[in-house]
C-alpha cells in the first residue's frame, strides 16, 4: 500500500460526498422519514452562519464548524435524519466600508469573500447540506427579513422615535460604538458628538418576562442564562416622587437655606429603586446630564458648568458612561428637591453614569450605595447613615462613615419605621408612600427597546414609505423584495447613502404616486440573523419565509453552536422574533435553540489573542495545505476541552499526523485468520466504542480521540488486527476524520460510503471485567503477581497466595504476622 498522502485522496472524497448527495437532507414525513424500515428521528444541528470577512475562515470558525460536523457525522450514522445547514451573515458594516474605501460594490465583494468561505469550508471536509445554501444579502433572503419587520409594524410592534447617535461632524455619518471609542472617531480622529435622529425600533419590551420565564426551558450554559436575564435586569422596587423645590427670583440656589418647602416645581421628579429601605438617609439626587429636566432646573449660576459637562457627556457612548472603573464626576444644577420621606431638601447633581433611558433618567443617593458614597465623598456632599449592621465592629466605621455598608440590617434614623429589618421596611414604607400618594410599587426593567435603523447602505432596506405629509406608511406585501439601489455613492455626506438614490425615489413615486418617499434607513444586520434558522427549513419558499409543515417538521433547533461574545444580543433577538411568532400563533414552540455549546477561543502559541496586528494568525488554509485536512481537524479537537479556551501549537501537531499514519499501516497488518492465531483485545475494542460515543455526545472530543489512540496503540502491540476490529476503528474514527476513514473504507472492498453505515454497538459483557491481576508483596516487597476471579473472597484469595510457589519460597516456615489486603488491587504479606 502507498504511503499516507492527504493532499491524494481529500479533494477526491469531498467531491465524491457532494456528487453523491451523501449529506443532502430529506424533507420526507413529519418527524421522522422512513429509508430501508428503519425510522429516523430528525435532529436540527446549527452553528451561528458566519459573516463572510475578507480574511476569510479562521481558526476560530474552524473550531466551530469542524466540531458540529464530527457531531452531525455521528447523528447520521446513528440513522439520525440530520438537517445541518449553513448560509452567510452577508450584510454589514465592514463590507461599506471596504467599499469606501475601494469603490467596489458591496455586492461584489460580498460573492468574493462567499466563494472564498465556501471553498474553505468544502476544503475542511464540513458535511453541511449546500442545497440549502442561504445568503441574507439576497433579496430572495431580505424579501422575508422585510416580511417580519411589517409584521411586527401590523403588530404595533415596531415603532419611530428620536434616538441619539454617535455623530462624527468630520466624517458627515453615523458612527457605531465601536467606532467611536473614547469619544474620538476612529477614521479621522476628530471628535464625535451625540446627535437626535428619529429611529425604528422594535419593542422587545413588551415581551421581558416571556424572555426570562423562558430560559427556564432550555439547556444552556448557566453564565449565558444569567447573562440573558442580567440584561432583561427585571426588578421589583418602589416609584419615588420627589417634589422640586423652586429657586428664588434670580434662580439662584439660595433656596437651601430655607427651612419651609417654598413654591414647587409643577412637575415631582419620580426615581425608581429597590432599597426604600434607606430613603430616609437619601441626601441627594443624581440626573442623567441628558434627562429632559436638567435645562429646565438648572440655576443660573450653575448653567455654564452643567452645560459643559452635558457637552462632554455627548462625545461618550452608554458603555464608557457606566463603566465601573472610571472615576465618577458630576456637577450640581443648583436645584434642590424634597425627600418625601422627612421633607428634607437635597440637592441635584448630574453625573453620566445615570442614564435617560434607563427607568426615569434618575437615581436618589445615599450612604448605603459604595458609587454613592463615593460620589458624596468626592464632593464633600454631606451623608447620613439609616441601616444598622448587626456587626459591632462593622457599625462603629458605618456610622462613622469610614466605611459604606451597602447591605441589610436594622432601620434607625428613619422615624416610625425605626428597628425594623431592611426587608419590613421595604414592604412597609412602600405601603406608607402609596397611602400617601408619594409613591408606588413598580416593576421595573433594564432591557430597552431594540433600535432597528442604521444609516447604512449594506443592509435590508425599511419597507416603509412616506406621503406627501410626511405620514410613514408599510409598504404592501406584493412589492416585497423591496430592492436595495443600486445608484448609490457610499461616501459619507451627512445622511443615509440611499437619500443620494435617484432610482430608489423615482420607484417610490411611481408606484404610490408623487410627493412620495422611501424610508432612507436599512435595518441593523441582526434582525437578519434573528429569524434564518426558519429559512434553512425551507429554503426555497418563495410564499413564504417558511411553511408550516418544514418548521413542524425540523424546528426548534435541537443544538446550537457558537461564539460566548453572543450571550446576549444575537440570542435575544433571535427568542424575540420566535416569541412574537408563537404569540401570533404561527408556530407552537417559543425558544428557538433548546440546547447551546459555546466554543473556546483559539489563541495564539504565546496565549494571545490571534489578530493580524500582533502578526500571529494561523490561516487554516495553510494547516491543510502542509499537514492534510484530517489531521488539521484532529489536531484543533485534541488541543484541548471544545468549550474552554486554548493555545494553538505547531509543535504537537505532528502528534496527530503520526497518529493517522500508524492507521494507514494498519491497514497492512489486517489478517482475515488474525482471530485464529491471537484475539484481539475485544474488551479494549468495546470500551472505546463506548467512549467514543459517550464524548461525542457530550463534545469531549480530546478524550474520544485519545482513546482511539490507545486502541490503535494496542493494535499495533499485537502486530496485527482483524478485518472486523479495523473495520470498527474506521467507523469511530469516521466523524473526526473523514477522509482517511472513508479511503480506507474504500480499500477494504465497501462499495458503500462508510457514512452510510451505522455507528458500531458495544457489547456490554465484553466491557464487563470478569478477572483481576492480584498484586502479592511480602514485607512491602511485591514478590508476584496473580489472575483470579473478580469479588472472590478475602480468605480464599490468601489461601490462592499462599499456595503459590514463588511465594512459598520466601515464607517457607517463617510465622506469618498479618495479612493486609485491598480489595481487587493487593495482599501483603507481612513475616
């Protein structure tokens, strides 16, 4: 037989693969499909579609795909009725600005990058089913991404509103958050500033307790559940009023020194918050610098400093905002408002890290909140302890304030409600301030609805249209597709590249009459990837975005596969849309992915991350190309635990290469009477058949593969194998390299592809240990060594030892003092 060369028989079976059909999937019946009598069960395997860069796959995808597919390979051969597709992410940010950047239309590029990660993951031997193929650039794709958005505007779930933005005045254009770090734009450096522009969103709100009442359904990673439900942030917690007290003619903030409550503000200033509990230490107030109220409150003394932290607070995006590690600064408007709970005047500072958006732009201050106290610190604002640690040692510094306790104890300095416990008190001065009128219970929520539009060329455009009086109207469902332009110039000029469409205005007047104009936004790319695990189902639905009995037959998805950085957006939206779905009746599930994996990161040899800056990126196109596709895909599976991250490494690499060649002579050393002359080692045999199987099923793939190592290496020991052993080892070694597997298949007279066989059985009493090696020591010595039946009895095991010439050499008449025996393992003799 001729020596191993991958680059010889690779390309050859994945053409074969594909010619054949082998990985296509049937869409026959309702759960199950019915081939040779044997009823299959389907098994909807999915990895997050990828977004074709032009740096093509990396070993991050590599990973990913290359570990579904070893888990979609076993499912068929377990007669699984497997539908594992994949598609492209295809519209995007980086793609315009490539074009930009080129000139070269997205489209263009687009197809380039897509051929190129389709011919890597061909080349990868990723057994996806290609027929089912889908693109959400395509307007056959973005015709049904347009469908779901009409359908939620039907629904009064879509909406428009201001929203504000991340504005470079250089650049003339919306800028992502990532692309204005640090409030500086990352094209030309200059600063960015927030700007208002009216907004689509979505409103996900609507469904926060569905989406965390949910995630007690599926089975996930624990850290991705409580991320999910940390983003929703549901709270339960007491609404506050607090009225404003009024400045003096002059709008001074003289105003303090008064006793009485003087004229009010005609508007109370509401705060949510969970720990009423400490409402009677409240000494301040803090506004987000962009809450409505801050312009209209502010002293005249204090305007030119809060106008300009306002400004600065602009150039910053949310995340920077409320950023823990920064030093917390703020300014005080010169306003004052009254606690309601002592009528106490407290003065109003702003600061960024409240935000407008989130409950009511406000937050009251207090002693027992460390960013507070901190805060109070900073600026000298007096503070005054309400809850009691039961620690002595800890209340001396508390009431000292030296030091902030943040957590419950017993109310003082809170009038009636003195020695209540933190949790009495916060049932009791909630019902205190609903009698009063000065509050009331309130849930509250940190998810906020998802803004949809972005000033982009390279993405769906919004079906929506404008008449003459500016009255938004959705487009009807008969000029779905509603088609991108083309006549676009993707430089920034200041609004949305399809304002400059002369074609995208004039098919807008001609079908709904003159006056008439198009939305000019397109939509963020995640709505696309929201809803296309229905799409694979049905993919060439031109009716619609899937039918009923596809979705009946393949969804929910049964495993989904990708990267932890999608804990949250990607998969909220994406139970958005199939909850909305479910709500409407159209499905009759509501989680989309029932089971999750999340894959390691693959880093650089010297622990870093792989990035093309650092110059450490390993191109899987250059593994392949040196060492073969089979023994890339082992090599990346043995690194390491699938879900934890891990070094790459080009020194033990050849491990698995070596490892593939040893099964290669093998194949020399099969016998057909190998089973008259020497037996294999059956029991070896079926305990990796077992384990093989049991870590696949759980993605442990090091150790599935370690574990054909250590049969090969028995194999090899024996100095030869049966037909039928052989056989059994390609069939386990099949999923995780399939190439070499089904060559030698080949060779060994199947006509069969070995992926149309089924997935070898252990036999359970061949697994079962019916003998022990007994290890006999005399004084500690070990002297010999011997086999007996499993669970014998401690007294006949002595007696067997005893009687055992080597040992009755070294005993002779010499008195025994003792024996100490372990179970299974030894007996020492002790003379």
């Amino acid at each position: 037989m001729q020596k191993y060369k991958p680059e010889k028989i690779e390309k050859k079976w994945q053409d074969y693969w594909e010619e054949q059909g082998i990985y296509k999937t049937s869409d026959d019946g309702e759960n199950s499909v019915v081939k040779d009598g044997v009823k299959k069960e389907k098994f909807y395997l999915l990895d997050m579609f990828p977004y074709p860069s032009g740096d093509g796959l990396h070993m991050g995808h590599t990973e990913e795909y290359v570990a579904t597919d070893i888990y979609a390979r076993y499912l068929r051969m377990n007669q699984k009725n497997v539908l594992y597709p994949t598609g492209w992410d295809a519209f995007g940010l980086p793609t315009e600005n490539y074009a930009i950047k080129t000139g070269v239309h997205p489209k263009i590029v687009t197809k380039k990058h897509t051929d190129n990660f389709r011919r890597q993951l061909k080349s990868l031997g990723v057994s996806y089913d290609w027929s089912r193929e889908i693109d959400s650039s395509s307007p056959e794709y973005y015709k049904w991404t347009q469908w779901f958005f009409l359908l939620l505007y039907k629904n009064n779930l879509a909406y428009k509103k201001k929203a504000k933005v991340n504005w470079c005045e250089s650049c003339q254009t919306v800028l992502a958050n990532e692309q204005a770090e640090g409030g500086i734009c990352e094209r030309c450096k200059k600063e960015v500033a927030q700007k208002d522009l009216e907004q689509w969103f979505f409103k996900i709100t609507d469904f926060a307790d569905d989406l965390i009442n949910g995630l007690d359904q599926v089975d996930w990673p624990s850290s991705t559940v409580t991320n999910q439900r940390n983003w929703i942030g549901r709270s339960e917690g007491t609404m506050v009023r607090f009225e404003i007290a009024l400045a003096p003619q002059g709008r001074t903030s003289s105003v303090a020194s008064s006793s009485s409550r003087n004229d009010l503000f005609p508007q109370a200033l509401e705060v949510f918050t969970t720990r009423v509990d400490t409402l009677f230490s409240c000494s301040f107030l803090i506004l987000a610098p962009d809450n409505l109220l801050v312009e209209t409150i502010t002293t005249d003394e204090h305007k030119k400093e809060v106008e300009k932290y306002v400004q600065e607070t602009r150039k910053k995006t949310n995340l920077e905002r409320t950023d823990l590690q920064k030093d917390k600064k703020g300014v005080f408007t010169g306003a004052y408002a009254i606690n309601p709970a002592n009528n106490e005047k407290i003065p109003i500072w702003i600061s960024d890290f409240v935000l407008a958006d989130y409950g009511t732009g406000a937050v009251f201050a207090d002693a027992h909140d460390e960013r507070d106290f901190e805060f109070a610190q900073k600026y000298n604002i007096p503070l005054k302890v309400s809850i009691r640690p039961q620690d002595d040692e800890l209340w001396q510094k508390v009431k000292n304030l030296e030091e902030c306790f943040s957590g419950d104890g017993i109310l003082i300095n809170s009038e009636q409600f003195d020695g209540l416990t933190s949790s009495e008190a916060r049932t009791k001065i909630t019902d205190w301030l609903i009698e009063n009128n000065l509050g009331d219970k309130k849930i509250n929520y940190k998810l906020r609805d998802w803004l949809i539009s972005r000033q982009r060329y390279w993405g769906a455009p919004i079906p929506v249209v404008y008449d003459p009086e500016g009255t938004a109207h959705p487009i009807p469902e008969k000029y779905l597709p509603w088609l991108l332009p083309t006549d676009v110039e993707f430089k920034p000029t200041g609004v949305s590249p399809l304002a400059k469409s002369k074609e995208f205005f004039e098919r807008t007047e001609k079908i709904f009459g003159k006056g008439w104009t198009p939305e000019i936004d397109t939509m963020d790319t995640f709505v696309c990837s929201s809803w296309y695990y229905f799409r694979f189902a049905d993919p060439k639905n031109d009716k619609e975005f899937a039918g009923a009995e596809a979705i009946k037959q393949w969804l929910p998805i049964d495993m989904y596969v990708g990267g932890a950085e999608h804990t949250v957006l990607h998969l909220m939206y994406a139970r958005f849309f199939t909850k909305v779905l479910h709500k409407l009746g159209l499905i009759n599930f509501n989680e989309p992915f029932t089971k999750l994996h999340h894959q390691g990161t693959i880093l650089a040899e010297d622990g870093r991350k792989m990035s093309k800056s650092l110059g450490n990126v390993i191109n899987p196109d250059d593994v392949v190309k040196q060492f073969g596709t089979d023994t890339l895909r082992l090599h990346i599976m043995f690194l390491g635990s699938f879900e934890d991250k891990k070094p790459w490494s080009s020194k033990t690499i050849l491990g698995p290469r070596r490892f593939l060649e040893k099964v290669w002579q093998l194949f020399e050393k099969i016998s057909d009477d190998y089973k008259d002359k020497q037996k294999d080692n059956e029991t070896l045999l079926h305990k990796t058949i077992k384990k093989v199987s049991e870590d696949i099923q759980s993605l442990d793939y090091n150790t599935a593969i370690s574990a054909m190592m250590i049969l090969v290496s028995d194999m090899e020991k024996r100095g030869g194998v049966s037909k039928n052993a052989y056989s059994t080892l390609l069939q386990l070694l099949a999923p995780f390299a399939p190439h070499i597997s089904e060559e030698l298949w080949n060779q060994l007279g199947n006509t069969n592809s070995i992926f149309l066989q089924k997935w070898p059985k252990y036999d359970e009493t061949k697994i079962k240990i019916t003998n022990v090696t007994i290890v006999i020591q005399i004084n500690g010595k070990v002297r010999d060594r011997i086999i007996i039946p499993i669970d014998i009895e401690e007294k006949e095991i002595i007696k067997i030892a005893l009687a055992c010439p080597i040992i009755q050499n070294f005993v002779g008449t010499k008195k025994i003092q003792r024996t100490i025996y372990i179970k299974n393992k030894l007996i020492n003799i002790v003379i």
